[in-house]
C-alpha cells in the first residue's frame, strides 16, 4: 500500500511484493466502468497515469485479515488530489473512496489482487 501510495514506479521496487504473474483485478466503481485486468507492467503503467492525475495520495488501512487460505484481505479509505481537470472532474478536487482488496500470495509474493472501489460522489 505504501508504494501505490507513494505513486512509485521503480520496477525493482515493486519486485519485492509483486510475483512476476501477478494479475490486478479492478471490478467496475465510479471511475472505471468495466472490469480491468493488469499484468505487473500494466500495474506500473496505471500508476505511472496516477502519477500525472494525482497528488497527496493518502491510504488509511482500517482493517486487515489474514484468511486460512494464506489471502490477506484489507479495508481502506484513500483519497487524493486530483492535479489536471479530467472530465467533468477540476483540478485540486478531492477524491475519496472506501477500498477491500484481496490479496492471494505465491512464494510470499503478490500473484492476485481484488480491487473493490466504492468511491464518494463527486
């Protein structure tokens, strides 16, 4: 959480939590209305977006569990500031949203992520 926070984009970096097959799974939310499937290059490349859009991002974990399967699962809120008008979207507006992630692990990496997005109206 702490490197998609920081909108790092260093491959190495993410090397140390990610499997090299890990697949990101974004069900539809607010801000994307299909599902999005991302292989670790598209993860970075979606970040590397972020990093144009966004400023001050900010995750606060609220709660995290361990299931017996070995998947961690995580609750959230995040927001951040969004840097250019995108859409109907203004440049300093705040987005916020309340996140579950699900994270399935190989080898101790990262080979899964779920993404549940329930963004506030904006």
């Amino acid at each position: 959480m702490k490197l998609s926070e920081s909108l790092e984009i260093d491959p190495a970096a993410y090397a140390t939590v990610l499997h090299p097959d890990v697949e990101q799974v974004e069900f539809p939310n607010m801000l994307n209305r299909t599902l999005q499937r991302r292989s670790f290059a598209e993860i970075l490349e979606n970040i590397r977006a972020g990093r144009e859009l966004l400023v001050n991002p900010l995750f606060e974990l609220q709660q995290m569990q361990q299931c017996p399967d070995g998947s961690v699962v995580i609750e959230a809120h995040w927001q951040a500031t969004l840097a250019n008008d995108i859409g109907p979207l203004v440049r300093g507006q705040q987005l916020a949203a309340q996140f579950c992630v699900v994270f399935e692990l190989k080898d101790g990496l990262i080979i899964k992520q779920r993404n549940y997005s329930c963004f506030d109206p904006f």
